[in-house]
C-alpha cells in the first residue's frame, strides 16, 4: 500500500485467514464428516480428526441416492441451457444488431421486457404450459374446424387433441430456461463494440451475413462465450425450483433435488456422514468448472451484470 | 442501435430471431398472461369450473394475516441476507485488496462457494447447526446460554437459513467488491495518504463513496437471490416451517399453488411477485442511468 503500516498489515492478514476460514468452514467440516464411521459422526462435538471411511460413505451415498443416474441429469440440463441459451441469444444478438427490418424494435423491446422475470414468479402458469406446450393452440384448432375437416378429408372420424407434454423429459427441463434476455442483452452491448469497418470489409469482399458470424463474429465472442459457459453451467446445474416441478419419476430428477433423501430425518440413522458425502459429491462438478475457468468466470460475472 | 454498415435480408433476420421469439411467448407471455388471467378467477382444486371473481384472490390476499405474516418473513430474511453477506463480502474484499501478493490466491479460495448449489449450502448448514450433532449449535448452545433449536423454534429456523443463504452469497459479493475497490484511481488514495489521512480514514472517505455504485447494485442482487433463489434451501431444511416461520412469499407460491391447489390464490401471489420484480428491475435501471452520468 501507500505507506509502510506493519501492524495494519498483520491485522489484515489475520483477518483475511480468518475470513477464508469462515467461509471454507462449511465444507472442510462436510469433508471430515464424509470420512467417519457414523459412530463418530453423531458424537457430540464431531471430533475433527479425519477417518478412514471416505471411500465407503461416497460409495454409499453414490449408490443409495443412485447419484449416477442423477448427476448426470444435471450434467445434460446444465449443458442443455448453456448451450441453447448461449445460442439463441447469440443468433438473436446477430439478427438484431447487424440487420435493419421492420420488426427489429419491437422484436428487441419484447426480449428485453424479460429480464430479470425468474421463473420463479410464474411457476404455475409455466408448469401448466409444460405439461401441454400445444394448450395454446387448441382453441385454433377448434376454431378452424379441424377434426371435421381432417374427418371430412379421410372419411374416418377423426378427434385429435394437440398435446405435448415437457413433463420428466429433459427438453422441459432444459426449453423453458432457455431464453434469457440478459445473455441477448450481453451479446448485443459486445456487437455494438465490435468496429464498423470489420462488417463493411466483408461485405465489401462479398462475405454472406453468415460468413460474417462464421468467420467474424464468433471468433471475436470467445471470451465473452467462455465466460457465459461458466455462468450459466451454474446456473443450470443448481436450478432447483423448475426440476422439482416438472420431474415426478426419480430417473429424471435432478442431483440437486434427489439429495434431500439423503438427509437423515427424526426418526432415522443420523446418517450425516452418507448425506454430506453425497452433496460434496453433487456441488463437485460445477465448483470445477467454476474453479478452472476462473479467469473468464469473474469476467463473465462483472460484465453480465453492468 | 444499430450498425452503420449492415447487412440487408428478407428471411435471414427473422429466422435468426425465431427461435428467441417463439421461447420467450411459450414461456414469459404467455404463461405471465394466464397468470393474470387466473389471479381474477376462484376454481376448484381439480380446476375443473371456475368463476370470474374480479379482485377477490387480491383482496382475500392482502386481508390475510397468513400472508402479510409472510411478507413481514420475506423483507426480515432479505434484509439480513443482504446486510450480512454484503459486510462479510465488503470486509473481506477490502482486506484482501491490501494483500497485494496474496490476491489472486485468495480469490480462488473465496470464489468457488458461488457453484455450490442453494439446497446444498442448506444441507451443509443444517448439519453445522443442527440441535443434536451441529458443532455451530453447541457453540452457541455454549456461548449464548440458549436453547438452541432451528426444527421448533421459528426464530433459530429463521437464523440457520439467513446464515445458509448468507454464506452461499458472500463469494458473489466479494468478486463485486474487489472489481469495485480495483478500479478505484490509486492516485487519489496516495493523494489522502499524502495529505496525511489514516487508511481507515481514506476508506470512509474515499472508498466507501466510491463503492456506492457497486454497493447499490449489490443490495438489489441480494434481495433479488434471497427473495427467490434462496427456494431451494427453504424447501431442503424447513419447508416454511416450524409453523411458517420461514414460509417466504416465493415458497408460499409454491405452497399454495401445488400442495393447496388454490391455484387462484397462488397465481395471484405470483402477480404480486412480478410487480415487485418489475418495480425493482424499473429502479435499477434508473439508478444505472445516474451511475453513468456520474463516471462521465
């Protein structure tokens, strides 16, 4: 700093350890509970020696959350959202930056007027959607007298309701997450950025408006790209509130979801040391991603957010 | 805005904007209008017939004390979200800001909370705090001379999901604060320095005004997570209870509207939520204006 303050100094790095001790508590306490036999586990305090059960505790809750199944559920539905999102923000971005049509305003102010809506505050309506995305369409077809046309056409009768259920499948776990007004709204500030005289060399070299993003734009995107693969990873991995609606078989749920069978309730083992073991096993895979592209995670975070 | 050079296409533009479009009236418009739409009518359970009823639901809503006893839950639990992950996360960016060396190790070991799942900070907690096996619980058992005991008390339920929320949010915070403290000129601490102004001086006077940005930004994505991202941990550990002590507005949507079937009364709750999420995101932006004209 600017000035020499040795005791200013200690007290900061005191406290900085103290800190990172109070927020790493948590899961340094999980882990040396992961590790002990459940004896040890429900002595009062925990002793805070590490046992020789790790492997057998993970192996237990692996098997009896059937965490297999789950995680990788949760791995498709992350995977799912941040790819579906990141695209069809990206082409919409695109489609509304570099073009000039009639629609473009009104097509940009419906996308934005969603930010920050969280399914959260329309769950009932967006689950009964889910269960039957094609309910909409149905006083249509009524009205254009469909089934006596299609009866009429091929002389049976014939009574087709629209029906599609999202319900226990990933397309609903994944569809309904997928448009995000801030990741459009991301894209479209970094294509305002990008310098004019890029777009007016390629058309001037004959470039299609798809070679443009092809060769142009995506490459300029990758960071901004890697930084929203991080976030929304998170992000789809530890939604909870949609997973918990439209899933109601167990071979589709989420693993964030399926660990609450694993907490011991009143009545039975207080089996802590299998139920931590398995939410250290479940928070693992999105607390990598987060941890190996660190760089572009803090970036995507501060920038998303401006 | 748009480019000065652009491109110019009949189908192309809307193709692209298709997919986005169509997403976004599946599952924003539409749904947000039969939830109006809903909130205005009184059904049975099996939603079989209903009867337009105008502002009933609002007006059962607001008259009851179930409700306005989770509104009072919801603003107690978001406040002391808010003020407690953002002192820790201010606290610990600030030290960890004059740790010059140590910044880049101390961040990774502070990030890495922001990926653990809200239900999985819940779990973790309500182990810490448990009141047979919790370490956390013993010490305060200890300590403080109370019965601890987050299953039958509202107000120790209360705690133990304010500090599992809390926790879970002061990486997020700290990654804003350090962004913050870093962009602040080094030249105007060394001038304060120089005019012989302590550092906590200088960090009242000049930092902390300087922060205010940030500072205002974060308290809206506190309130904002803590208001509905924080379902999760409810629904792990207390499920609104003991006796709706924790029974937040969000998971009284979710309470009423798929475990009580009132679905007139939930959509309603639902409208009110959005309004309130409207009304924020309209304050932020207007904030985020003056934010600009104030850098120049």
């Amino acid at each position: 700093m600017v000035e020499k303050t040795p005791l200013l100094d200690l007290f900061t790095y005191l406290f900085l350890i103290l800190g990172i001790f109070i927020v790493g508590f948590p899961i340094i306490y999980s882990l040396i509970a992961a590790t002990l036999p459940l004896e040890e586990v429900s002595k009062v305090p925990m002793p805070l020696v590490p046992g020789n059960q790790f492997m057998v505790n993970m192996t237990e809750a692996w098997t009896r959350g059937d965490l297999a199944t789950q995680i990788f559920n949760s791995i498709v539905m992350a995977t799912g959202i941040t790819v579906g999102k990141i695209t069809v923000s990206m082409i919409g971005a695109f489609s509304i930056v570099y073009f000039d049509y009639r629609f473009r305003a009104v097509a940009f102010a419906s996308v934005f007027c969603t930010l920050m809506l969280p399914v959260e505050v329309r769950i009932l309506p967006t689950y009964e959607m889910a269960a039957n995305v094609l309910g909409p369409l149905q006083p249509v077809w009524e009205y254009l007298h469909m089934n006596d046309f299609l009866s009429w056409f091929s002389g049976h009768d014939i009574d087709i309701s629209l029906n599609w259920s999202l319900l226990d499948s990933y397309t609903g776990l994944t569809l309904p997450l997928i448009a995000s007004a801030t990741c459009t709204f991301l894209f479209r500030q970094f294509f305002l950025t990008v310098p004019e005289e890029l777009c007016e060399a390629a058309k001037m070299d004959g470039a299609s408006p798809m070679t443009f993003f092809r060769k142009i734009l995506f490459p300029l995107s990758k960071t901004n790209i890697a930084a929203l693969v991080v976030i929304e990873f998170v992000y789809g991995y530890n939604q909870y509130l949609w997973p918990l609606l439209v899933t109601t078989n167990p071979k589709m749920t989420t693993a964030v979801i399926g660990l609450q069978n694993l907490i011991p309730m009143a009545d039975d083992l207080p089996e802590w040391n299998v139920a931590l073991g398995g939410a250290l096993l479940v928070m693992l895979p999105p607390v990598l991603v987060v941890l190996l592209m660190q760089r572009w995670f803090v970036k995507g975070l501060i920038e998303k957010e401006k | 805005m748009i480019k000065r050079a652009f491109f110019k296409s009949k189908f192309l533009p809307y193709l692209l904007i298709l997919p986005q479009i169509v997403i976004t009236l599946t599952f924003f418009y539409w749904p947000a209008l039969q939830g109006i739409i809903q909130s205005t009518l009184l059904s049975d359970p099996f939603g079989r017939q209903s009867k337009f009823v105008w502002f009933y639901n609002y007006i059962a809503l607001f008259t009851d004390p179930l409700y306005l006893k989770s509104i009072f839950t919801t603003l107690v639990f978001s406040l002391a979200v808010a003020a407690v992950s953002l002192f820790f996360g201010l606290f610990i960016a600030t030290m960890a800001n004059r740790a010059l060396q140590a910044t880049a190790v101390v961040r990774t070991m502070l990030i890495w909370p922001y990926a653990v799942a809200p239900a999985i900070s819940g779990i973790m907690w309500l182990f810490l705090l448990h009141p047979s096996y919790g370490v956390v619980a013993l010490g305060i058992k200890k300590w403080f001379g109370v019965n601890w005991n987050p299953v039958l008390n509202g107000t120790d339920a209360m705690v133990m999901i304010i500090m599992a929320s809390a926790w879970k949010q002061i990486s997020y915070n700290f990654v804003f604060f350090m962004a913050g403290l870093q962009a602040i000129p080094k030249s105007l601490i060394e001038a304060a320095a120089m005019d012989g102004a302590s550092p906590f001086r200088r960090f009242v006077t000049i930092t902390l005004p300087l922060l205010s940005p940030t500072f205002f930004f974060l308290s809206v994505m506190n309130i904002i997570y803590s208001f509905f991202e924080t379902f999760g941990i409810i629904h792990t550990i207390t499920q609104g209870g003991p006796g709706g002590a924790t029974n937040i507005l969000v998971y009284k949507v979710y309470q009423d509207g798929f475990v009580g079937l009132n679905l007139g009364s939930s959509a309603a709750q639902s409208v009110v939520l959005m309004s309130l999420i409207i009304l924020i995101t309209a304050l932020q932006f207007k904030f985020v204006e003056k934010k600009v004209q104030y850098t120049g």
